[in-house]
C-alpha cells in the first residue's frame, strides 16, 4: 500500500485543531503507566487546544488525506546550557499511524529547518522506552543530562543530542 501521507507547515485552522487532537490522543495513548494518571486525565483536548493556538510557529503536521496524524515542533534550543543548538521540543504521532516511517519522516523534515545549528537537542520521558528507542533510530545519543519535572508527580527526563553534519540529516 502506498503511503499517502504529506507533511506540511502548519497554516489551517483545521490543521490546528486537528494538532491539538493528536496532541491529546498521543498523551492518552502513550504515557498511562508512565505519568501520574490524574495529572493525565486533567489533560484534556481543551487544554491541548488552547496550547495549539498560542503556538503556530514551526509546526510541521503530518496528514493522511484531511487528517491531521501527527505533528513535530522545532526551534532553536530554550535553554541557556548549550550554544548553536536548535531543538525538537514535541513530536507526537497517532498510535495507528506508527511503524510505517512516518515519524522518522517528521523528524527529518523538522532537522531540515535546524540544519544550521551543530547539533540539535530533544527532552524525552526516561521511562519512555519506546520514544527514546525511536530517537536513537533518527541519530540522538542520550547526553547523561537528566531533570525532574512535575507531573503530578515527579518524573524524569532525560536529554539527547543529535550532531548535525552538513549534508546529513
């Protein structure tokens, strides 16, 4: 079967609601048993809604037909700690919709816009096996860097880097 999947900026009103929906399923899907379950049930498609239209730049969705599937932000790194870092601060893909390269298709559309940055940084749940597997598929090495963040309850993250080669993403 063909994939008919495109990824695009961004632009519709559509297309940000339907961002904010995978934002909400993707949450539900992946992180029960991972994160606090009432911090979880309080993220609801209202509030991924509200964070969908307060940030519209470098959002990248991916579509199957009309559909919004999934969707990766990108940027320069926000914090101060690393020089010359761009960043990937979410990508989220709908649980149907992984597996078939799609993702790693998402990610390398996102690194095309930081290829200009020496290497580029990314912040993933330490218990999400899965993800950091994914990551270390597209090129990004744990840094030993680790942060408590609360949700809910205390979890960690932990860090990874990918170097930027020119020509290679």
């Amino acid at each position: 079967m063909e994939d008919k999947i495109v990824i695009k900026k961004m632009e519709s009103d559509e297309e940000i609601r339907g961002k904010a929906y995978v934002h909400f399923k993707a949450w539900q899907e992946t992180y029960p048993g991972i994160v606090d379950p009432d911090f979880l049930s309080e993220q609801t498609l209202e509030k991924c809604e509200e964070i969908a239209y307060k940030y519209l730049d470098n959002i990248l969705v991916a579509k199957d037909e009309d559909k919004v599937v999934g969707f990766v932000s990108y940027g320069k790194y926000r914090n101060s700690d690393l020089e010359d870092t761009g960043e990937v601060p979410a990508i989220y893909l709908l649980n149907e919709y992984q597996g078939r390269g799609i993702g790693k298709r998402m990610m390398e559309e996102a690194l095309k816009h930081l290829e200009s940055y020496k290497q580029v940084a990314l912040w993933v749940l330490k218990e999400n096996k899965k993800a950091i597997g994914f990551y270390e598929n597209c090129g990004f090495r744990l840094d030993g860097h680790e942060e408590t963040i609360i949700f809910g309850t205390p979890i960690i993250e932990a860090r990874m880097i990918k170097e930027m080669r020119k020509g290679e993403i």
